[in-house]
C-alpha cells in the first residue's frame, strides 16, 4: 500500500512540475513582447496604439468579417488573436492612408498578421467565404 501511495506522490510531483512549466512558458512568452524594442515600444504597445488610432475606422460589415475569419481560432486564444489582427488591419490602413477599414485592407492585415504556419487554414476559410485571394498572393510568401 506504501509503494501505491509512493508513486502518487511521485507521479503527483512530475505532474505539478510540467503544469508550472507550461504556465511559465506563456508568462514567459508575455513578458517578452512587454520588452521595449529599438524604438522604445514593445509589440503590445504597437498593437494598442494602432487600435486605438483605427478603432473609429471600423463599419459593422468589416467587423463581421474580422470575427467571420477569427472564428476558427479555439476561443481561449480568440481575443488574443483577434487583438493582434485587428492592429496589423489598422496599421496597414494607416500605412495606406485610407479612411476607413475595407475588405480588401482587412484582408491584407489579415494576411501579414497570420502565422505562416496558419496560411493553409487561411486559405481555405476565405475559399469558403468567396472571397477572391489572387490579388493577395504575393503576401503568403
């Protein structure tokens, strides 16, 4: 009965370690893009600076579109990522100057602001929305 109680103790610890080290993965992960960059601003800064500069541009059919597109990312990582896109849409719009966020600005964003690894899924989602991705082509490289 010892030895029973013993290897739960042991199992219990090594279960213990590998949950602490996967929630210190992502803290560590957080803090990295909380470190300020050559320009004195970190990614996070970056992101809510362009949300914030764009927040006004958006109409409801492009944010329609945004959570269309988000859809597929598991919801616990859902905010985080449509966060991230919704800043690359808004920095390319204010790269280009535009007025407002259109659909082919939001696709571009879009684009840029999705892991290469991620482009296939991408693909397929716009193919099921109808939406036309040859112009953007150049973007997957």
């Amino acid at each position: 009965m010892s030895v029973i109680v013993d290897y739960l103790i042991i199992l219990w610890g090594f279960l213990l370690i590998g949950l602490m080290s996967i929630g210190g993965f992502f803290m560590f992960r957080k803090f990295l893009k909380r470190l300020p960059k050559e320009d004195g601003k970190s990614n996070m800064d970056w992101e809510e600076y362009y949300m914030e500069k764009t927040s006004h541009m958006w109409e409801n059919e492009e944010k329609k579109l945004l959570e269309d597109l988000v859809s597929p990312v598991p919801e616990l990582f859902r905010d985080i990522a449509r966060q991230k896109i919704a800043s690359k849409i808004g920095e390319v719009a204010l790269q280009k100057k535009r007025k407002k966020i259109s659909q082919d600005v939001l696709i571009e964003g879009y684009i840029l602001a999705t892991p290469k690894r991620d482009h296939k899924f991408l693909r397929k989602k716009m193919q099921q929305k109808d939406i036309d991705i040859t112009p953007y082509e150049y973007l997957f490289d």
